[in-house]
C-alpha cells in the first residue's frame, strides 16, 4: 500500500440552502477540485457519503448524478451509507482506492439536504439510523437514546449536567469563528442548562443542527502531491469498525465499541500516541457524543472525558482542541457530509490556513466519525508536510 | 409472563416468534418474572413523527437478565431513577411498557 495525500479540499457553507442536495454536492466537488488545480476529467474514481437523499427529499443514487453535475467523466461512482458516518466511510474507500494503486486520483464529498423536512419528520428519518425493530418503534429518537446514554454516563462516572453543557458553550464559541458554520454566535451555560428539554437530560443546545450542506476533499499518492499542492496533508491512518446499534445490545451503554476499536487501528496505523495529536475533530451529535468519544479515543480516562470543555483543554488555546469548525453542535450536521467536512476543516488547520481559528504549529490532527448510536466509527489521523 | 431468547444473538423478546427478528436464530420459550430495574431513562419532550409528548423511555434490565427499550406507563406519576424496580405491565402499540413498583 502505497501513502496517501490531500491536495484539495472544498465546502458549501452549511445552512439552510435553496441548493438541491445534487447541486449542493456539485459545488462542493468544483470547489476541491479548484484548490487541486484540477479539471475534474482527471478524477477516476469518485465516493459519496449521503445518508438518506430518498427519505429527505426523495432522491436516491445520487452518486453518479452529483458527479456529472460536477463535470466528472464516466468513472466509478459509488455511494456509501452508515448513517452519521457516511462520510467518513466514503474517504476511507477513496484511501483504499489509491493506497492500493487502482486509481491515482480520487474525489470524495459528502452531501446531505435535511432541511426541507418537517422536524418531527426529520427525526423519524434519522431513528432509521438505529435499530426501528427495538427502537424507533418504541419512541425512540436519537436524542433519546442520547438521553439514556448521557443519564448512564452521569449515573456511572458522576459526570455533571454543567460538564456536558460545556460543550455546547465552547462549541459554538468555536462556530463563531467559521464563516460557513450554520450557527455563528455564542451560546452561554445557563441557555443551554435551561433550554427546552428535548430528551431529558439533554436540551435543545445539547443537539446538532439539522443543516443542509456537502463537503469535498481530492486525494492522491503521497508521491505525487507535491506537484498538485504547497501544502499537501497526508492521511497517517484511515481506520473504521462497527458494533450493533441497539442500546439493549449493549453491555456498556457509556462506551462505544466501535470507537474504540477504530480509533486503536488508528494509532496502530500512524505508528503515534494520543499526545502526538495536535486537535481533533469529534462526532458530536450531541455535546455528551464529544465527551464519549474522548474517553473511547484515549484522551481521557473513562469518566474524565467532561473535564475537556470544562477546564478548557479542548478549547482553542487548550492543549489539544476539539472541534475548531464548531463541531456538528455549531457548524451544523448534514448527515452524510459530515464525515468529509471533518477532514475539510483539518486539512486547513494542517495547512495553517483556519484564520481565526488556526491551531498555532498544528501538525497531526484526527477525525472522528460515528453512525447512529455507535454501529459504526470511522477515524482518520491526517499529517501536515513539509 | 414469558419471554423469547434468541440462543444465536442473546435478544429477548416479549412477543412470540418463531425466528429472531435480528438475526435469524431460533427462539426459546422462557418463563419470566416480568420484574426488573431501570438501566437508564429519558423523558422524551420531542418525540417521533405521530407520536404524542411527553413520554418516558425506560431501558429495563430484567431480573433474569438481558435489557428491553420499554415505555414506562403513560399513567405512572412516580419519578424513575437508575436501579428503581419496575415490573411489566404489557403490550401496547409502541411495544412493551413497564410500571414503577
């Protein structure tokens, strides 16, 4: 297997978009393949991640449609779909795909249109995301099985109520800073402690928002990057595992398995340690996800992960800041372009190129992706060069 | 009350089927107390598409062991709390519901 490398990375902001999830997709692809320098009859081979196009606005295999729209030639256009992970689980095939020297260039974007749905619809398409068997069809929606997860977690590890808002507060101070974030203003601890209840304990401030948008990054041998980009940022380690999504299933609600599985492959792939890492993006689906996963990933002990937002290790300024775009609390979460935008925001910051928000020296940087409530993880540890 | 475990994937069921509905295996009959403790919980204020607010979701670890994602009746004003004692109460549309006792 041979290395691989970013030499182009593009976004649409994220938002309330009058853009059709086929258009929003296409920008973002023109947009990468614009910072690539090149013209899109080079890519040979192009992976979307798009969680439900049929359900939300009633358009599947939208692969081959956002490609030609993009200008893309009559190359292999896959879609993948694993829910919140969809993205993650497109750059990895498009890694494969080059780091095994089937195709020199590869295209990845993630795109999803959530915003046309009504809410109480729109939460009924995402508990498809988890097992409707056991799940959805008892009333479950994602915030609630996030409620079950988060009332475990303060009952098992005396994680606090304020701990978890915390993330919402340092998120959205974060989102601020990025100019195509969907939310770009601060939210204060007592809004988020007093927000209406959606699935007790969490509030309103404690979900991700229902955004529309598409994210888009061009890949390449590590070889040839340097001939396409100055800055080229190279994929150290590119890792996915999976779990059952039902919370019943589970012996430890408080832990995704998953996570933890993906994110050891990774640092077994990159050959580095949790201190080696300079800032992460984390899938927080809701503020207590952020917490979770810093525990799964390594970079606390389990039941320490609320200390991070709370004594402001992983703000901007902290030791290894979390979520610099705004996470998926401020910047927004289309579903099935999250993955991707998580890569897109690190690949400026390993460019030095994140203005307000850059990460002073940032070199090695990790992405962490979930679907559902944890049947599938992807991580990805990306590498500044030169 | 009986319950249905699944020997392949280790599920529970409450209703009767002859093939586990996630993975194909074979059912066993099980008799059962119907008593448990509650796991976790969540009082639910924006729910489903169709469904009316607010409701409590109970994850319900049985005496016999194994968990179920239950509804805690609608009419059951007492405050549940992890490791609180709950007992089934039956079948509803939105599946199993359970009572804090």
């Amino acid at each position: 297997m041979r290395g691989v490398s970013i030499i182009g990375a593009g976004i649409t902001p994220f938002g309330v978009r009058e853009e059709s999830l086929v258009a929003l997709g296409a920008i973002a692809c023109k947009d990468a393949l614009g910072d690539a320098g090149l013209t899109p009859e080079r890519i040979e081979a192009f992976f979307l991640g798009n969680f439900a196009g049929q359900a939300f606005v009633g358009q599947n295999h939208i692969a081959p449609m956002v490609a030609h729209a993009a200008g893309l030639g009559a190359i292999p256009c896959t879609r993948l779909e694993g829910a919140c992970a969809s993205g993650g689980l497109a750059m990895r095939q498009g890694v494969l795909a080059v780091a095994s020297g089937q195709v020199d260039f590869a295209l990845i974007a993630g795109v999803e249109k959530m915003t046309s749905a009504e809410t109480d619809e729109t939460a009924s398409i995402l508990a498809a995301a988890g097992d409707v068997a056991v799940e959805a069809s008892v009333g479950s929606t994602f915030p609630a099985l996030f409620g079950l997860i988060a009332r475990r977690h303060m009952y098992e590890h005396g994680t606090t109520r304020e701990e978890i808002a915390h993330v919402a507060v340092k998120n959205h101070a974060h989102g601020k800073l990025n100019p195509n974030a969907h939310m770009q203003k601060d939210v204060t601890l007592p809004q988020v402690m007093d927000a209406k209840p959606v699935a007790e304990p969490l509030g309103l401030f404690d979900c991700s928002l229902i955004s529309d948008g598409a994210a888009a990054v061009v890949l390449c041998p590590t070889q040839m990057a340097s001939a396409h980009h100055e800055k080229p940022v190279e994929v150290l380690a590119s890792a996915q595992a999976s779990d059952s999504p039902a919370l019943s299933d589970k012996r430890d609600i408080t832990s995704f398995y998953a996570t933890q599985k993906a994110g050891e492959e990774a640092f077994s792939q990159a050959g580095l340690s949790r201190e080696d890492v300079d800032l992460a993006e984390i899938h927080d689906c809701f503020t207590v996800a952020e917490i979770i996963a810093l525990e799964d990933l390594g970079f606390f002990a389990k039941g320490e992960g609320g200390r991070g937002a709370l004594e402001g290790m992983t703000k901007l300024g902290g030791a290894m800041p979390v979520n610099t775009s705004g996470g998926l609390k401020a910047k927004g979460h289309p579903v099935g372009a999250t993955g991707v935008a998580q890569i897109h925001e690190l690949t400026l910051q390993l460019r030095g190129e994140a203005r307000a928000r850059q990460v002073p020296g940032a070199e090695v940087a990790l992405a962490h992706n979930l679907g559902g409530s944890g049947a599938t993880c992807a991580v990805h540890i990306l590498g500044a060069t030169g | 009350m009986e319950t249905f475990f699944c020997a392949g994937c280790g599920r529970i069921y409450l209703e009767k089927s002859e093939r586990c509905g996630h993975c194909g295996g074979e059912m066993e009959q099980r008799p059962a107390s119907g008593r448990g403790i509650v796991y976790s919980f969540s009082s639910v204020h924006m729910g489903a598409q169709g469904m009316p607010t607010p409701y409590f979701l109970v994850l319900v670890e049985l005496e016999e062991g194994g968990r179920i994602l239950a509804r805690l009746a609608d009419d059951d004003e007492s405050q549940p709390s992890i490791g609180g004692k709950v007992v089934f109460s039956g079948l509803s549309d939105t599946g199993p519901v359970f009572r804090m006792f």
